[in-house]
C-alpha cells in the first residue's frame, strides 16, 4: 500500500541536541499525525495538525504542516534518554477512503 | 482519555490452532477500531477496518477468512487468527476512532505478540 517518505530512517544523538525529522507525500492530506512507538507498545498521538501552515508545539515538541499540504516536520528540542523509540508520522487522506497513510518511521537512539 | 486496551498482551500458540484478540476502547465509545500488524523494524501495516455492527472491510491482500473480525459492541472489538501457522506470527495491534476527537485521530492497543510454533 501507499506509505510517506520519512527521513531520516535513524537518528543517534547525544542528550540536549535538537532533533528534526519530516515526511513528505507525494499526495495532498487533510491531516498530519505524529506518533511515538516505545518497543513493545503501540504507538502514542504526539501531535495533530490540521490546517496547511499550521504548527502545534506539545512541550518540547514541535510540528508544522507544511503550506503545500503534501509534507510535515517534527522537532525535539533538548532531547533526553526517555525521547528514545520509533517516530511515525501519518497522513489523513480524504481520496483514499479516508484512511490513514503511514510513514515508515524514524528510529532516534540517545546517548546520555 | 481516549484509552484502548489490548488482551492478551502476548501469546503462545501451537500451529492449527486459532488464537482470538481482545480490542476495548476504555472511556469512550468507538464506532471504528482498526487492526494492525507491525513485523519487526517496519511501520504499521492496516489489516482491516471495524464498524460497530457491521461486517469490516479488509485490506488488499489480507485474507478475511483467516483473521475473522467482529465487532459486536461500542466498545469491544475482536481479531481472530483461525488455523494459525508460524508465517502468522507478529505483532497486532488495534486502534480506535473517538468520535469526539477528529476524525483521522487513532488511539491505540498496547499490542499483541503473537508466536505461533
């Protein structure tokens, strides 16, 4: 099926960096999801996005729906060890019976 | 808010035989619950989608007659693995739809690993 491009697939940073990863579609979404999967569990809602220019900060995270509709980013801000896990992004396609599209998901490992 | 609960969270079962997956949104009434399987490092791949009351609408590809679906409440949905071989082993996970929340907004199961020997 159809999934996003997410970049990077990995991140290893060291406690207190920034961290930046977006996805991008080749198709127009509605909506943009941001997830975060511990190993093991399913995947937590971070962020929801629903307007084209739109950014919603959840503590230290940041995302913005990008102008064109067609990519999102996400940012972590000061990272620490607990931000560890796998990041998702989702896209809410109106044309596609209104399914969520999936990313593949950046892996962000921390060096304390 | 917006709690769902998976059961079991793991098990073990022996090939041939069915194993069934408990999906329950918590605190709120779930009109849609969708079923997922993650193989290890990939995304989430959708199984199937789950009207209350209704038959669910199966991906492409996935066979509707092997993973039986039910729905029978607004708060309860089940996964049925029937006749499960080893290449079924994974992990599933179910979400649900809050109806107060956006449309596109999914809550999610904890998951369940599945090992079939």
């Amino acid at each position: 099926g159809q999934q996003l491009n997410q970049s990077p697939q990995s991140m290893f940073i060291q406690e207190g960096e920034d961290v930046s990863m977006n996805c991008t579609s080749s198709s127009i979404f509605n909506t943009w999801l941001w997830y975060k999967q511990d190993p093991g569990e399913g995947p937590v809602l971070l962020i929801a996005l629903y307007k084209a220019g739109e950014l919603t900060s959840n503590g230290r995270l940041t995302a913005q729906f990008g102008i064109t509709r067609k990519d999102s980013f996400l940012n972590i801000s000061a990272s620490i060890p607990s931000d560890v896990g796998i990041y998702f992004c989702a896209g809410g396609d109106a044309g596609n019976n209104r399914k969520l599209i999936w990313g593949l998901g950046t892996s962000l490992a921390v060096n304390p | 808010g917006a709690v769902v609960s998976q059961h079991p969270s793991w098990v073990i079962c022996k090939s041939g035989t069915s194993v069934k997956i408990e999906c329950r949104s918590l605190d709120f009434q779930a009109t849609t619950m969708f079923w997922y399987r993650q193989f290890p490092k990939q995304s989430l791949m959708l199984m199937a989608t789950s009207n209350e009351g209704s038959k669910a609408t199966y991906e492409q590809g996935v066979e509707k007659d092997k993973f039986l679906i039910n729905h029978a409440s607004l708060t309860l949905s089940t996964l049925t693995v029937t006749s499960a071989h080893p290449e079924d082993s994974s992990f599933y996970i179910c979400s649900a739809r809050d109806p107060l929340a956006d449309y596109y907004e999914q809550y999610f199961g904890p998951g369940t690993r599945l090992t079939v020997t």
